[in-house]
C-alpha cells in the first residue's frame, strides 16, 4: 500500500480529478482526504447521488428494494470509470478495484496484484 502521509492524484477516465491524502489502512480499504479539482465537476452528481442513497435510509435495518437497486446502479457506474491514483513521491499507480466519495471523504480499494499504469 502506501505510508500514511501520501500525497495523490486520482485519475478517472485518465483524467486528474483531485488531490489525495492517504491518512490510513482498514482491512483491505485504504482512506483519506479528498480535494476536487474543476475537472470532477463532471463524475460529482454520480458521487453526489451514491452518498445520498448510502444515507438515506440510516436508521432503518434493511434498505428498500428501490433504494438497494439505485445503489448497485451508482456502484457499477463508479467501477466502470477505471479509477487510479498515483504517488509521485514513490511512483506509483494504484489500479483501484473500488472507489467511494462521499463529501471530502475518499475511501479506495486497490485491485488485488494490481499496482500499475
């Protein structure tokens, strides 16, 4: 993975969309802080919307149907925008498996062996 302190760039669709500080490790989740820049503008709503229906129903015990559909929906959407985010301190590219934004909170999963450009 990467030390705590790492500083990044996420790229989606190959575009850089915002700085990352890595703050730490859970599992197999990395974590951080996240700073847009102008070009997320265009991946906001989708991330916008995922948040919203992850808190939408806090409280409740079960997810309606509707609400777990849409989730699946975002989720899919988010993995299809091929995330990566690259160290330069080590150089390094992290092929992200699963991507999650929820305000300047970012949380990502590299892909198992999959460390690359």
């Amino acid at each position: 993975m990467h030390p705590t302190s790492a500083t990044g760039r996420l790229f989606l669709r190959n575009k850089d969309v915002g700085e990352v500080r890595s703050r730490g490790e859970a599992d197999s989740w990395c974590f951080g802080d996240f700073e847009p820049n102008a070009e997320f503008v265009e991946f906001a709503t989708l991330f916008g919307s995922w948040s919203l229906l992850m808190h939408a129903e806090e409280g409740d015990e079960k997810m309606s149907q509707a609400a777990s559909d849409e989730l699946r929906r975002a989720e899919r959407e988010i993995d299809a925008l091929r995330a990566k985010i690259y160290f330069p301190k080590d150089d390094q590219w992290i092929d992200v498996a699963q991507l999650n934004i929820d305000g300047k909170m970012i949380e990502w999963k590299a892909m198992e062996g999959r460390a690359g450009k």
